[in-house]
C-alpha cells in the first residue's frame, strides 16, 4: 500500500461514510482560521465515535463520556451526538484557546447543555474524575491527548471505564509525517508511548481489544470484566 493509495482510500471512507451536518461541515477550517492546529479526527472516524459511544450502555448510548484532548470540538460533537438522552460529555483541554473555541462550536450545534470543558491537564485530572466518580462511571472514553502519556491514562482509565463500556484511542498507528508505529522503537516518544499503550491494552483481560486501521488507526477496547 502506497502513501498515495492509502490517502485515497481514506478519502473514500470519508466520502461513503461520512457524511457531515452544517454543524461539523467547515468547522476545522474556520478552527484554523481562528489558529487553532488542523489535527482533528476526520468524518469517518468521527461517526464511528458516535457509533460506538451509542452502542455502549445496552445500546442507549453512553450516560458519562470522557474525552482527553478537545481542539476545536469537533469529535466531542460526534461523541456528544452518541449520548443516552440525559448523558454527559466531560471534555479535557488545557489550552484556552481551544477551550473557547469548542465552547462556541458545543452551543452552536446544540449540544452546550450535554458537553462540559475541564479546562486541566489530562494527567493530573483522571486521579480526580476518577475520585469524583467512582470507578466503572464512564460508558464511553475517547482519548486523543498527549501520546507520551497514553500509557499512564491507561492506569486510570482501565478501573474507570464501565462493564461493557468502551475505551477508544486515536493515533493507534502513526500521525501524519512525524512517526507511524512501523518505526524503530525509540525513534520517537509518541510511537513509544502508543506503542507501550496498545500491547498493555491488548494484554489486559478486562479488556476485548482490536485496533481499526482508519485514517491513523483508532484501537477500541470494550471492557469485559
Ligand atoms: C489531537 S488534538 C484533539 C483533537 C480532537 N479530539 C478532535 O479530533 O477533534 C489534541 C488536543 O489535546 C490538547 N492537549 C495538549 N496537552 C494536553 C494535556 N496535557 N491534556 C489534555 N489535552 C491536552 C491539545 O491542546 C489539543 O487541543
């Protein structure tokens, strides 16, 4: 499979599969209008996240959802969209660019009464949600922050996630140009730390786990036990 085939076949899932309201069509580009980086899932991979948070809690959608890593809020619309009527979305994104940015894009498609932003570190606010919480709270988990520490979200995220809930990571194979999970261990901090997440999460027995090549793969791991 050549770089070229392979854009061109994720053109074509984005085109078959993911069809986009006014809400989300456009938005990443006037987010990078507004100078946010353009990094954001694609459609694609968006509707599956809406997909996939619905089916959690017996197929009425996820009643508490997390998300590490918001940008412009584009996949937190997606994920918002999955939603058990009455359901939540907690939305982690330190910078308060991005966190103004997203607030604006939750309210403007309607979903500003479901999404709430904690404007934090990843790190230092899974140990408080999950306080907060109680462990086996969050129907539905989508983590897409810093990839050096996806291992360490996994030691939390791995009690928080509910009995048949679902914990979803993006960047599972590479991102972009700067490294992809094929390249020589050590070469880079992001391939080793999603490198280290997949085989924990893949040895892990509360966990039945795959991995989706779309776009630059998204693993999803549905607790079992
Ligand atoms: C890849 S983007 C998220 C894209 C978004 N999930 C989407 O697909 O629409 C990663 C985001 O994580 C944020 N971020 C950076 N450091 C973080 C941290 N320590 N904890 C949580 N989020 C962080 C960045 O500011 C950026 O907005």
């Amino acid at each position: 499979m050549t770089h070229e085939r392979w854009e061109r076949t994720n053109a074509y899932v984005n085109e078959v599969y993911g069809r986009e309201d006014a809400h989300l069509r456009g938005l990443m580009a006037r987010a990078v209008e507004a100078g946010l980086p353009d990094i954001a899932v694609d459609a694609g991979v968006g509707r599956m996240l809406k997909v996939l948070c619905s089916m959690t809690n017996g197929g009425n959608g996820a009643r508490l959802a997390l998300e590490l890593g918001t940008l412009a809020g584009y996949s937190g619309i997606w994920i918002a969209r999955g939603l058990a009527p009455g359901g939540r979305l907690i939305t982690v994104e330190p910078e308060a660019s991005h966190a103004a940015f997203a607030q604006r894009a939750f309210e403007d498609a309607g979903v500003g009464d479901r999404v709430k932003i904690a404007q934090r570190f990843a790190i230092d606010v899974l140990p408080e949600l999950r306080d907060a919480h109680g462990d086996g709270a969050f129907d539905f988990v989508f983590v897409d922050a810093i990839k050096e520490e996806y291992p360490d979200y996994l030691v939390h995220l791995r009690d928080m996630v509910a009995l048949g809930g679902l914990l979803v990571a993006d960047n599972a194979l590479g991102s972009g140009a700067s490294w992809w999970i094929d390249d020589a261990p050590g070469s880079h901090p992001s391939r080793n730390g999603v490198d280290r997440y997949n085989r924990a999460l893949a040895a892990d027995e509360r966990f039945e786990s795959f991995c989706a090549p779309i776009r630059e793969g998204v693993s999803v791991a549905l607790r079992v036990r």
